[in-house]
C-alpha cells in the first residue's frame, strides 16, 4: 500500500474548506485523500509535529472526528530533537516544512502530500512531493 506523508496544510485545507488564489477548492482534493486511505487506497503518515501545528491554527473538533474514523489507516511518526536540529540545517528559512521532510524520510513516506509544494521543492530529499489533486 503507498504510504502518504500528510503535511498539516492538507487537514487545514480540508477542515476549513479552503481555495486558492485562482478560486480552486483545496478542501474537496484532500478530503478525497483521506476518503481514499479509508477506502484502503493508501496509508497515511502523520506526525507529532502536525498535531502540534494543528493545534496552533486551533483546529476544532471535526478534525480529531476525521483522524478517529482514519486511525486504522494512519502511522503516527514522532519528533526528535535531533529531527528539529537537522530541520534547521536543511532549511533555516523553511525549517517547519524541512522537519516534515525528516519525518517522512524516516517514516519511509512514498509520497509527501502538501498544498505547499513551492517550499517543499526547494528543500532535498528523494521522495516525490505531490498535491492532493495529483494522487
């Protein structure tokens, strides 16, 4: 099964139903990710430092809703400090997004989901860095 790494911007997208510049919903793409990973499609990976980042966006309760009805389906990857120091090394202006790149590599992700993809290609790694709506 194709493992998915799902960077926080994705659950934001689909909790809060979000465009982007050009009016296109974001929200519908990653609620199919996740409707997908139900389905057996992929597993997802999520990480200690996506809760963390969700909990600063004060995301409400639809969202531990969505990830108890995933739970079977998702791999729960923690975060070191070491993971933090090498985040910083890889990407002093886009440490955040370097760290989720760490955490994928170690969770052995296939993919790297992201609505973000601008800062995540510029930081190096060899997995393939891919919108929702091009799962």
């Amino acid at each position: 099964m194709i493992k998915l790494y799902i960077d926080t911007n994705v659950i934001i997208d689909m909790i809060d139903d979000r465009k982007n510049k050009y009016n296109e919903n974001l929200g519908d793409c990653a609620s199919k990710v996740f409707t997908d990973a139900i389905s057996c499609k992929y597993q997802l990976i999520l990480s200690d430092w996506t809760f963390q980042e969700l909990y600063k966006h004060k995301i409400p309760e639809a969202a531990k809703m969505l990830l108890e009805l995933a739970k079977k389906k998702i791999i729960f990857q923690k975060t070191t400090a070491e993971d933090k120091h090498k985040a910083k090394q890889l990407s002093e202006a886009h440490s955040d997004d370097a760290l989720h790149v760490i955490l994928a590599e170690k969770a052995n992700a296939d993919i790297i989901v992201t609505s973000n993809t601008e800062h995540f290609n510029q930081i190096q790694t060899n997995i393939p860095i891919k919108k929702p709506k091009y799962l």
